[in-house]
C-alpha cells in the first residue's frame, strides 16, 4: 500500500488467482498470485475491462419493442434508459404474460458458467433457480466444449463424460511416472490450460511437460498446427477432420501385424468380431490400412506404421482433445480412440489407455481428495423439455419441427422469451448470421450482461450486472487445492446489480420472493453455502478456516492433495471385469453399440467408422480452398475482457495464422490486413505467416466481439461468421465448428 486509499487484495477468477489494486471506486492494477508458477497475462488487462466504456451503466430497454414489440431491429436499435423499479416492473410483467399465455416451455433460459469463479454469483445457477421458482423453463443439455462427447462416452464406456474426464483419468504424476509414449491427437496446449470451471490457481501443464522431457518420454502432437503442444513435442501434421481415418489405419496395422491384445478385447470389450471386419475391408473392400488413409491425413503409410508399432511396444498414454469432437462426425474420433486404447490393452493400467482434455481446462491431470464444493439449490424445472445447448437458432428459427438426439425423436419447442444470464451466445455459437435471424424470431430477449456486447445489442431489455469485482463471493473448484474470500475490491460500476439482487426483484413483483430469496441476502446465503462447505469438508478430514477467518486472511491452501488418488472405475474394472463392471448394457467397452446401431443413425452407426466432413480439405474448392479452425484464445477466456484488449493497438482485428504456401501466391505478408471469407460471411484479420501450420488450414482464434450487421464484414476478426452451424450427428448434436471452408484474400 502506497496511500491512505489503496489497497491490495487476492481474489480469484477461471484463469486463475491474481493481486488487485485499489484506489477508492477504481481497479488500478493487477498481478499474478506468487504461487502461481506459470501464470496467465490475462490479469493485466483487468483494470481497463471492468472501467471500460462498453460497461452497461443503467437497466436499458430497446425502445422500438418498448413502443411497438418489434422484434425485427434486435443489433440496430437504441435503447432507453429507465430507473430500476420502472425496468424490473416492465420485465416482470412481460414474463408474467408470457407464462401465463403460453406456459412456462415458451421460456428459454440461457447461460453458459463462465461468468464469476465465486460460488454463490454463478450465473448459471442464479438464472436456474429463478425460472425453476416461477414454474420452469426449457433448458439445454451439454456446452459447446464438450456436448457431442457427453452424448457419445456413456454409450462407450457407461459413465458420464465429466466424470470419466476428472474421476478416472491418470494424474500428471501417474503419467510422469510410468507413461513411456504419450500421443497426442489435437495436441495439450498450455495456453488452453490457463482457465478452467471454478478457478485454477497453479498452473501447472507447461512444468509437468519440462518434466516429461527429462524422462525422456515420446511426446507426439498429432494435428494441423506445431504450437498446440509445447516446444519439444514431435510434430506429426495430420489434417483437421481427419484423424479418426489415422487411428482406424493405426488400428489396421496393430491387427494386421498381430499385435493387438486379442485377450483384453475378449475379457474386457464387446464388439470386436462387428468392428473388425469393416477394420479389415471385409464388408466395404476397403481395408483401412496406412497406404489408404495417407492421402485423407497427410501422414505417410511408414509414419503410421512406425508409430502403430511404438504404441504397441511401450506404455502408451493416447489424449484426444476436446476440439476434436467439435467438428462434423466429431463422435468418431472419440469413439474409435477408445477402440484403439482397447486394442492396445492399457486401458485400466497406470500411464496407459486413453484420456479425453488433457489441457483443455487447467484441472485435469491433478489429484485432490473430493471434499465437494458451494452450490446454490436450483430447485426443480417442471418444464421437460431439453435442447442441446449448440441447437438454440434450430429451435427459434423451427419451432414445432422434429429432430433427432442420441436415440430419442424430439420436438422443439416454440419460445417466445429468452432469458439470457452469464454468457455470450454471439461469442461461441455458429454461423452467427443465421443466429442473428433466429434472434429476431422471440417476442422478448432480456439480458443480463456488465457489458455492451453482441448479445446484449440483440437484447430488448438489458440489467447492468456486476462483475466478479464488485461483490463478495467465495471461490472453490474442485480442481483446485485453493479456497479465496472474493471481496467486493470496488463498489458497482454505474448503476450495475447482482444478478441475485435482479431475480430477487423480479420474484418479488411476481408474488414468489420469498419462494426465490427463502428470507436469505446475498450475504446470508453465502453465510449459509459455506457452513454446509466447512462441514462436508469437516467430515472428509479437511480443515477449513471459518468464514471470518477467511475474510480475513483472504485465501488459504487446503490440505487435499495427493501424489496418486487411485482411479476407482477403470482400475477396478481392469482387475474385475466381471466384478466391477462399467454401467454399459454389455458391462464391458462397447467396441460395437446395439444401442446405438438400434437408432438407425446414418451419420453415427454402431461402430467407429470414417465419414468424412462436409468441408474440410478432402472437398476443398476454388472458392474456399482452406481449412479453417477456431482455437481458444491466449490473451483472454473465451469473449470476456475483450472490450479493453480491443482497444490495445495492433490487436484487434484478430490474427490469422496462414502458411507460407498458401500466403504467397496470395501476395499475403506478415501484417498484412486480410479478408477472410466463405458463402456465410466474411471477417477482417491480421495475417501471421509460419510455417507452423499445414499448407491448406488456416487458424483463426475465438473470442472477438462480433460487430457485424447482416451481409457485412465483421471487423475484428469473429470465425464464428464463418462457421457452419449443423449438427455433429443425430447422435451429439454438438458443434461443428472446426468443419468449414474459407478463402483468404489481402485487404488493401
């Protein structure tokens, strides 16, 4: 402290913990925690992000639906400016009518988690425990990070994917010790390990990939760019939307060259006598061996072997990341490295098998005793009805219209009111064009939102809602070995409200206060979540300080980490097939799905099998000859504190990675303003040329604002304009945001 008004305080966030400045109201610097070893440089953009211009500074309501409901002018329309009580009155008369009119389905309550690492002011859980105390609301099924493998794996392997993700993965420490080969499919990228659910306070991947060099490990990054591993790693390019072709010639090889592990496929799979004959070409003609996927991958038919007889030889560690089943049929490379895993017959043993995220999110790869965390009840949705979370524009633009989803023939719904809490839809959703028609098609959008951004722009009623720094709050992952008192470092910028304080308001106007506060303040509920934390944690053997003593001594690291938790499902079912069986109708890894081979999915039938995409390099035209994939940011999470990154000179637009092949007879340099460009859309950007990404892909990073109106360029740089917004299959429904083509042209 330097002044009778600053002050310094820790608090936490999803990319991490980090020291705040304070002078009177202002955020005026921010660093990293000490104990971070690898912190992000995300912090440092802090200050300006929650003073920024862009921030939302009074309740504000789109004035031609105020006069007329017109929906039309949702991204191009002013807004009023209106008291608190006169805009909570307004909303809360309009969702009265809408539930009363047309029932509690014609709501649709959006919100995607990422919003505050504090526990009691999660969005999410906020937006949930409202619409469930006035009658429920149509809700979503999965996140665009994972939706398409949380519809797939329990068909495989009986679990639900979060949970075979963090409770049966081996622990960075496993693999240091005992993996010898660790393949890579879509790489780790430490950069994408920056952020995770709750909070991540050590960042730990890069350190733990140091220490896998001085073993001496085989690290290889198999994918269409060198940096999605670190510096180090063997670089093994394979091209986007082609590697479930590369694990099936993997596959043909172990069979053919007779190391499969035929006695684990028999004691610990069903299936293998289905898949093997198409594995072979014994039902298409086509064997699928390395000489016929080379041309699909790019990897030469020696590479392939080589690398097939390595894993067959050592303890092999295959991870498939997350990005890989975001893409059209992003289900079968999921599924068949599963098969491939199972052939080798490491499932089950330490530094062996597969792993799914592996530096997707920050947590994965630690082991911590489960003590669990803070959740506020969100009560129960008596509305039935489930989308997936990356189908909302099929659902505004088609209501009535049927669609199928992992077995199930379903309907949906007709919504006449988005309530939007906690996210930006026109961040990660695809094709946003056509998400910008179906926005208009909803009588009313209320938002919650601290800033200007796309979606509060398509909003007709918007609540300026704090930030993570304006409110106290507790911050606890359960990946994380950390526990922080959030305070409230600044009072609330202009006139911004907790979204509590919001729905409070709201459920009051509506009859159903004290059904939504149950007679609890903010401060009361956090009072009463951390009692019910401290005693679990209590019973688990773990000491946590009261909340007073918290408070006051603002953070504090349990005593729940280990060196190695044991993997109960998979190590017990590797011992005991028989007597621990997984919770899939064979009890064993379904190589072959009767359940989903019964639904009949062309687009997902009942074994892994090569589909290709729609776009990518092997449909490639004259008119959108690249690939382009939309990796995660490194200079922010997701879309958040982009508004101040925008104004740093030189950032914005975004950058595009491009190779020195493809940039050259573009005329295309280093620096060079650039368009980038398909029949959905076209979008401003920096050229970076390298030689570290695939001749034929470009890449093009999420997280831009997206500033376009309809059939103009968007100027900062948003892929999602460029995206195809289509299914993965009927199975997932997921995203396929890593399935498109573009062009790229110079700007002059």
């Amino acid at each position: 402290m330097d002044g009778s008004t600053r002050q310094t305080r820790v608090t936490s966030s999803h990319w991490g913990a980090f020291e705040v400045d304070t002078e009177g109201d202002r955020i005026v610097a921010a660093r990293p925690f000490a104990p971070d070893p690898h912190p992000p440089a995300i912090p440092a953009i802090l200050p300006a992000a929650v003073h920024h211009r862009s921030r939302v500074a009074r309740p504000a309501i789109r004035r031609a639906w105020l006069a007329t409901r017109d929906r039309s002018g949702r991204g191009d329309g002013d807004y009023v400016d209106l008291p608190w009580d006169e805009a909570l009155d307004i909303a809360a008369a309009e969702i009265d009518r809408v539930r009363k009119t047309h029932g509690n389905g014609a709501i649709y309550g959006g919100s995607y988690g990422w919003a505050s690492a504090g526990r009691f002011h999660h969005a999410q859980g906020q937006i949930h425990r409202f619409l469930n105390t006035i009658g429920g609301y149509v809700a979503s099924f999965g996140s665009y990070s994972t939706g398409c493998a949380q519809s797939i794996m329990p068909h495989v392997f009986g679990e639900n994917f979060l949970t075979l993700t963090y409770e049966t993965q081996d622990s960075y420490a496993t693999i240091a010790d005992h993996t010898e080969t660790l393949v890579m499919f879509g790489g780790i990228n430490p950069k994408n390990s920056q952020v995770s659910m709750g909070g991540i306070t050590e960042h730990a991947t890069a350190g733990w990939f140091d220490r896998f060099a001085e073993k001496g490990m085989v690290r290889i990054n198999i994918g269409p760019q060198r940096g999605d591993a670190p510096e180090g790693c063997e670089w093994l390019p394979c091209r986007p939307g082609s590697d479930t072709a590369l694990m099936l010639a993997l596959a043909y090889t172990l069979e053919a060259e007779g190391l499969a592990d035929h006695a684990f496929l028999a004691s610990h799979c069903t299936g293998w006598d289905r898949f093997r004959p198409y594995l072979m070409g014994e039902t298409d003609g086509q064997p699928k061996s390395p000489d016929w996927a080379a041309p699909l991958t790019g990897v030469g038919p020696d590479k392939v072997r080589a690398l097939a007889r390595r894993m067959a030889t050592t303890r092999t560690l295959i991870t498939v990341a997350w990005s890989l089943q975001r893409q059209e049929h992003g289900e079968q490379p999921y599924w068949m490295s599963a098969v491939l895993a199972a052939m080798l017959g490491q499932i089950g043993l330490p530094g062996g098998g597969v792993g799914y995220g592996y530096g997707a999110i920050g947590g994965i790869g630690k082991d911590f005793r489960p003590i669990g965390g803070m959740t506020l009840p969100q009560g129960r949705n008596a509305v039935p009805d489930v989308i997936p979370v990356a189908r909302v524009a099929d659902m505004l633009l088609h209501p009535g219209q049927p669609y199928d989803f992992n077995g199930e023939r379903r309907t949906y719904p007709d919504i006449r009111l988005v309530y939007w809490a906690g996210g930006n839809p026109f961040h990660h959703h695809q094709d946003l064009s056509r998400l910008h028609d179906a926005w208009t098609r909803p009588e009313t959008v209320i938002v919650h939102e601290p800033w200007w951004t796309a979606t509060a722009q398509r909003a007709d009623i918007v609540f300026p809602a704090t930030t993570p720094y304006e409110r106290e709050d507790i911050g606890r992952s359960p990946l994380d070995d950390y526990l922080f008192h959030m305070p409230a470092l600044i009072p609330p910028v202009g006139e911004a409200r907790d979204d509590y304080a919001i729905f409070a308001g709201l459920a009051g106007r509506m009859g159903l206060g004290p059904a939504f506060t149950e007679g609890r303040s903010a401060a009361d509920w956090i009072d009463h979540l951390y009692a019910g934390f401290r005693d679990r944690a209590g019973a688990a053997g773990v000491a946590v300080p009261t909340l007073d003593e918290l408070r006051a001594r603002n953070w504090v690291k349990l005593d729940i980490a280990a060196e190695e938790q044991p993997k109960p499902i998979l190590r017990r079912f590797r011992a005991d097939p028989e007597g621990a069986p997984l919770r899939t109708p064979s009890g064993r890894i379904e190589i072959f799905s009767e359940t989903i081979d019964g639904f009949g999915y062309d687009d997902c039938p009942g074994h892994p099998v090569w589909l290709p995409p729609a776009e990518w390099q092997g449909a490639a035209t004259a008119e959108a000859p690249l690939h382009l994939v939309s990796p995660q940011p490194g200079d922010k999470l997701h879309s958040q504190l982009e508004a101040a990154l925008a104004d740093v000179e030189g950032a914005r637009p975004e950058t595009v990675l491009i190779h020195e092949e493809d940039a050259k007879p573009r005329g295309i340099a280093t620096g060079d303003l650039v368009r980038v460009f398909n029949r959905r859309g076209s979008v401003r950007a920096r050229a970076r040329v390298t030689s570290d990404i695939l001749p034929g892909v470009v890449a093009l990073p999420t997280g831009a604002w997206f500033g376009a109106g309809r059939g103009n360029m968007d100027p900062n740089g948003n892929p999602n304009v460029l995206t195809r917004d289509v299914g993965t299959s009927r199975l997932g429904q997921g995203t396929s945001a890593h399935s498109a083509l573009v062009e790229v042209a110079r700007l002059d």
